[in-house]
C-alpha cells in the first residue's frame, strides 16, 4: 500500500525499505533531504578510514588511485540519487517523449534493479577495488626508489647519528663537573707556566734576567760544594805520612784467644826455657 503513493515509491527506488519508517515525511524534497542524510554517514566513515590508512602508511602512489576511486564511487551515487531513473522497458530503446533520464551501464546489464541496488553494488565494488589496489598493485607495478631519496634518507640517517653521539658526550661532560679547589690549583699552575713560558722566550729583558738568576745559582751551588769537600778534608784523621821524617807506630795485634769458637776444647801454650 505505501509503494502505490508516488512520492514513496521515488524515495524507496533509491534509499530502499528504510524509507517505509519515514512516515512523518511528504514532499520529495523531504525525502532526498533525509536520504542524502543518512547516506552520508557511509562516505563519512569511508572518507575517515581511508585518509587515516592513507596517512600511516608510507609514501605510495596507490593513495592518489585509492582517493580518485572514492570520488568516484561519490560521484556514482549522487548521480544515482538526484537523476530520474529510466523504466525498463526504454533502458535499450529510450523513447524521446518520456525526457531526459540518466542511463548508465549498470542499466543497461542489470535493468530490472532500482538505484538504491546499484549504490549497493557500488559500495561493494569500491571496497573491493580499494583492497585490489592496495594488495595487488604494489606488486604489478613496483616503485623504484630514485637515488635522491636515498641520498636524503643517508643523510637524515647520518645526521641522526651524529645528533646522537653530541648528546652522549654533553650528558658525559656535564657528569663530570671537577672540584672547586681542583679548579683554582689548575688555573694557578696553568698561570704559572704562562709566566715561565714567557721568560723562557728566546729574546727579550726577561730572557736576560731568567739566564743570570741561573748562573748565579750555579755559582752559589758550586762554591757551597767546595766549601762542604775543604770541610769534610779537615776533618777527616791524619794520613799515613804526617810529614817528613816521621813514621807511624805500627798498631799492636790482639793476643790469640785461647778457645776456639764453636769448639769446646782449649789450646794449650808451650812454655820454653
């Protein structure tokens, strides 16, 4: 009984047995209005989806085709939706009295479908074709990588590398902070060779007065080193010649000793007469 009326029967050929629950619409107009509604949410999700996929993956040029047959498939199915819909029987043989209507080749292979069955189908087929792109055409039609990629994907490489090891070295540096007492000994003794490099320079009133400090603490070091020899010789005990004509007494032996040590025996002594 709902089919009978016109305006039902309009909007059921192209959003199909949902429109039989909008009882509260009349005009056409209400109801493309709440078709393309509804219908949109399905684009929505498709568009979501395939911007997301497209956005994880890597760079390809499958996503270019992916997007080119999702406009498509839109494009279809409001052309589906807002066109006339030719009859059956004027699919092969369009009659100019009835007007102009979209024909496309899905009228002409399936004629008895309405267009709310092919937008079913052309949902199914973009879903099919964007999984055959996806899978099948990488491996039909492989990228080449071109040599300026790979000279940038080095590069960033080595700079990553190199970005690396700067951090490693600042986090090591900044560990080892010295001592505050180790520093200020530093800086002295740096400070000093400073002054002892530039009175070492082969020129100049500081060079003079460098090497005449040195001579004069040789000769102060060589004067007190005969002075230490004329002392030690003084006194040292008088030599085996005192002087002329004097001899030296010899020094007496000690007595034998009348036990030998270790043995346990005494040596007797001859007495002569």
């Amino acid at each position: 009984e709902a089919l009978k009326n016109p305006t039902v029967r309009f909007a059921y050929d192209r959003f199909g047995p949902s429109v039989l629950q909008w009882s509260q619409l009349s005009t056409p107009k209400d109801y493309m209005r709440q078709g393309l509604l509804q219908s949109s949410g399905y684009h929505i999700v498709s568009g979501f989806a395939l911007f997301l996929i497209s956005g994880i993956g890597r760079i390809s040029p499958v996503k270019f085709w992916r997007y080119l047959l999702f406009f498509t498939i839109l494009a279809s199915e409001l052309a589906f939706l807002v066109y006339p819909s030719p009859s059956p029987s004027s699919t092969l043989f369009p009659d100019p009295a009835v007007g102009f209507s979209y024909r496309t080749i899905f009228h002409v292979l399936f004629p008895y479908r309405v267009a709310y069955q092919h937008i079913l189908f052309l949902h199914q087929m973009f879903v099919f074709l964007s999984v055959a792109l996806t899978r099948v055409a990488p491996q039909l039609f492989p990228q080449e990588s071109s040599q300026e990629q790979e000279a940038i994907l080095r590069q960033i490489i080595s700079m990553a590398a190199y970005s690396d090891k700067e951090g490693m070295q600042t986090c090591s540096l900044a560990c080892l902070e010295p001592d505050d007492k180790i520093m200020d000994k530093l800086a002295a003794e740096m400070e000093n060779m400073i002054i002892e490099g530039n009175v070492k320079k082969d020129m100049g009133p500081l060079k003079t007065a460098w090497d005449s400090a040195i001579r004069g603490a040789r000769g102060r070091f060589q004067k007190a080193a005969t002075a230490r020899e004329e002392e030690r010789d003084r006194d040292s005990p008088g030599s085996a010649v005192d002087g002329e004509g004097k001899l030296p007494s010899p020094r007496p032996s000690p007595p034998p000793s009348m036990q030998r040590k270790g043995s346990s025996y005494m040596r007797a002594r001859s007495v002569s007469y």
